[in-house]
C-alpha cells in the first residue's frame, strides 16, 4: 500500500507499475507457499510474464490478464485441480465482487474472535487501551493550547488527505484478498449448473428441417459474396465495393456465432440428433459455410482498410474473427469425436487466452500508422489522404512511421505539415520523460526517434496549427479607409470576436 501511494502520486502510470506488480507476485509466493505448487504455480508464472509486460508496455488489457492470473494463483489451492473455463470465470467474477469486502470481514472475526487459554482478545485490548489512550490526547490537547511550542511541533505535522485515505482503502481492497481469499469465490461453484443449454422444441425433424433451411440460405449469401467480393465482379449500380464490405462484415460475424450457439445446444454427445448420419452431414456442410462467412467478412474488412484506413479497433476485429472461425472448427470437431461441452470451452478459452496474451505486448495503434503511412495517397499509395489528425491522436505510437513519412519525397505543404505533427507527438514523448510516466517501449521509440532526425531536425515554421498540422489564420479586418459611413451601433448580440478558421490543406 505505501509504495502504491508513493507511486500513484499526480496518477501517472508507467513501468514502475509492472514492477509493482512483479513485486506482488513475489510476495504472494513467499507468503503463501501453497502458490508454489501445481496448477497455482502455473499461473503464478503467467502472472510474472504479464507484469513483464506492463514493465514494456502498461496497459488496461495487461493488468486485467495480470489480475485474472494472480487470482487464479490464489484460489487454486481451494480446489481441486483445473475444471473448465466457464467455472473458473465464475469464481473470478465473484472473487472480484467480494474482494473488497474481505478486510472489514477479516477485522469483523477478528473482533469476534473469542480467547483461548486466556490469551487477550483484541476487543478486550482494545477496551484495556482506551482509557489510557484517550486521556492522553485529551491532555496532549490541552497542553498544545496551553504551549505554543507544543502547538507549534503539531502544526508541523501533515495529516493525510481524505482523498489519500480513500486510495488507501482502494489499494487494500485490491491487494488484501490475494493473500486472504474469500471462500465465497470458491464454494458458489457448487450452485453453477453445468454449461450446457436446452433449446425447448428442438427434436430430430426440427433440426434436420432447420439445417436443410439454413443450408439454403447460407448458400444464397455465400453465392452473392463469390460472385462480387472474391471473383470481383462489376455491383449493381448506386452500390460501391466500399459499402458492400463494410456493411456486411460484422453482422455476418453475428450469424456465425449464431450458428455455432444452434450446434451446441443441438448437436450435444448422446443425443439422437448427433447419432443421425443425415444431420451430421448437414452440420459439416453449414459450419463449411459459415467459415466461408467469416472468410468473406475478413476480406470485406480487408476491402474497406485498403480503400481507407487501418485502425487499431480494426485490426481487433479481424482477430476476433479469425477467433470465431476457430471456434467454429473446433465445434464441428466436437460432434465428429464426441468431445464434452468442458473439452469446448477450455480450448476456446485457451485460444482466447493466447490472443490476449498476445495483445498485451502488441501495439495495434503502431501496425495502423505503419500500414497507413505505406498506403496513403501521398505517399504513392491508393487509400485516401493521409489523416494526419488521427495519427496525431495515436501519441507514440505514430511517432516512427511519421518521421518515416516525412524522410520521404513529399509535396512541400504536406510535408510541412507532417513534420508539424511529428514535432508535436515528440514533445509529447518529452512530456513522459518523468519516471512515474516512464515506460520502457515509448522510451525506445524516443530514443530511435531522435536518432532517425540527426542532430538538426526540422522544426515547423508557425506553431498555429490545427492537429492535422494545417495552418489556423484569423480573418482579416478591413482597413479603416474602406470602412463605411458611421450606422447606428449594433446591438450586443450582433458583436462578434474574430474567428479561426483552418486553412485549406495543400
């Protein structure tokens, strides 16, 4: 809690908070040998690894895969083994649920505690003291009124702010229930039934009509999408290529997971539906289609960034489709090998974990830029004009492709403005030279940065711009020679200041 106090000071979050973190997991180790054996083990390393990578790079999605470790760390010696994915995201929704609560629980036993042996309880200490303790402030409190070097001594003393005591309170909360769990977290599994659903009506004719329907159906759109997304044939007129493949790439994505709910709840191991030789020819052949789906949503994702732009949020969309194509494979290899609901969900829940874990040390915002600058119209390429506003906006992680850009022979306004927008996002990097904010990757980039400029960078000429580096002018006043005759004067809603208005971009 102190060295969280310490660290959070003016809430600057950098390296310091993966070795926090690292700290954490070697204090939990030493004083919960159980953390040292076994399933607990295991993901008191992984739990390391994800503090080495908020050392690289902090981040929300780095310290959420950090807790989720050390809290599996944590509850592992109160059960029995690894079960599955879904039980175990149960207990660490409810560890964090209860978790703040555990240091006024473990203070309210601790107070209820009866003696043993007549050992002193700690109600009956606390009775004992407060008599003495309390009349002796009341006489250091007359004294410091009665003396004024007294009074002096106690003015000199800070008391901590409510704010920092309600970060106190926060930071206990947090770290408390890892070395002090709740069995909440652990014995509510006992009231999760297993995952498995029952969708009502569904029987042999049932499923085998919907998957000759369904079949039908995902014929037609998977027909349309070879027709004029992958043989790239001319679309009617009033529809551009842009907009057939940005407005079908997420709802196709919601109908595979659709598809693959309707396998699950239908085609369960044992059950006459999955014993029909029929029905499971029907199941392969739509999960084929829906992987042609996803596909599809992919290069219709891949169509739209190639006539735009790429995006970190995009480039999260395509890997979650990719997801869901596995999760759809291993679905179908569930019915073909009779595998159990837990076998699903603990390897899609491993392939989601090794994404994430991925995610953690990659910068999406730096591949976009990358991607960007090499296909920006003005650098030769055949997206649209370089949005160097949004690039702005991406800090650091814009930094390298921008002074890449401006290496680059440009036209002389565009680059002016590169080189304006380049400045700016280094003294940002300037700005985070302080070690609360310091982190190890944005340190690199600074440094390669400045290597790349030389010793006599460019600097833009006029400060006065707008993010996207064009320049802001303010409108001319006329000259007073060519100001009319004298009117009546103007009433005060009619006043107006000098606007600001961007110039055109070059």
């Amino acid at each position: 809690m102190t060295a969280a106090d310490w660290l959070f000071t003016g809430f600057r979050v950098g390296s310091w908070l993966g070795g926090l973190a690292l700290a954490w997991v070697v204090a939990l180790a030493l004083l919960k040998p159980s953390t040292r054996h076994g399933p607990a083990l295991a993901a008191l390393l992984c739990a390391a690894g994800f503090a080495l990578a908020l050392i690289y790079q902090p981040g929300l999605l780095a310290w959420a895969m950090f807790w989720s470790a050390l809290s599996i760390a944590t509850l592992s010696p109160r059960t029995v083994g690894f079960d599955d994915a879904w039980r175990w995201a149960i207990r660490l929704l409810a560890h964090g649920v209860s978790g703040p609560a555990m240091p006024m629980a473990d203070l309210g036993r601790l107070l209820r505690k009866r003696p043993a042996h007549g050992r002193p309880t700690v109600r009956s200490t606390a009775v004992m003291l407060a008599l003495p303790v309390l009349m002796s402030a009341l006489f250091v409190i007359l004294f410091a009124s009665a003396n004024p070097l007294i009074a002096r001594s106690f003015a000199g003393i800070r008391l901590p702010s409510l704010g920092e005591v309600l970060f106190w309170l926060f930071a206990l909360a947090i770290i408390w229930p890892s070395l002090r769990p709740g069995r909440f977290a652990t014995r509510i599994i006992a009231r999760i039934p297993e995952a498995e659903v029952t969708l009502p009506g569904v029987s042999l004719p049932s499923v085998l009509i919907s998957l000759v329907l369904f079949n039908a159906v995902f014929a037609v759109e998977n027909g349309l999408d070879l027709i004029f997304l992958w043989s790239g044939a001319p679309l009617p007129a009033g529809v551009s290529l842009a907009d057939y493949a940005h407005r079908g790439a997420y709802p196709l994505i919601g109908t595979a997971l659709l598809a693959g709910i309707f396998v699950l709840t239908t085609m369960k191991p044992g059950s006459a539906t999955a014993a029909s030789p029929a029905i499971r020819k029907l199941v392969v052949l739509w999960i084929v289609q829906n992987l042609l789906l996803v596909a599809s949503s992919i290069l219709r994702t891949c169509d739209y960034i190639e006539v735009y732009m790429l995006t970190g949020w995009r480039i999260a969309a395509l890997a979650w489709m990719g997801l869901v194509a596995l999760g759809l494979v291993l679905i179908c290899w569930r019915m073909l090998t009779g595998r159990s609901a837990r076998w699903l969900i603990n390897s899609n829940a491993l392939a989601a974990a090794i994404l994430l874990s991925v995610a953690t040390i990659a910068d999406p915002d730096a591949i976009a830029a990358e991607w960007n600058v090499n296909h920006a119209r003005e650098a030769g390429g055949r997206g649209v004009p370089l949005d160097l506003c949004q690039l702005n906006g991406l800090g650091t992680s814009a930094l390298l492709p921008l002074i890449e850009l401006e290496h680059r022979p440009l036209n002389a306004g565009f680059r002016d403005r590169v080189t304006f927008v380049r400045h700016e996002v280094l003294l940002r990097a300037d700005d985070q030279l302080d070690w609360r904010s310091w982190n190890w990757l944005d340190s690199w980039r600074r440094q390669r940065a400045l290597a790349l400029l030389g010793k006599h960078p460019r600097v833009p000429k006029n400060m006065n711009r707008g993010c996207g580096g064009s320049e802001l002018v303010e409108d001319e006043a006329p000259s007073p020679a060519a100001q009319p005759s004298p009117a009546p004067a103007p009433s005060a809603s009619a006043t107006s200041t000098p606007a600001l208005t961007q110039a055109p971009v070059t």
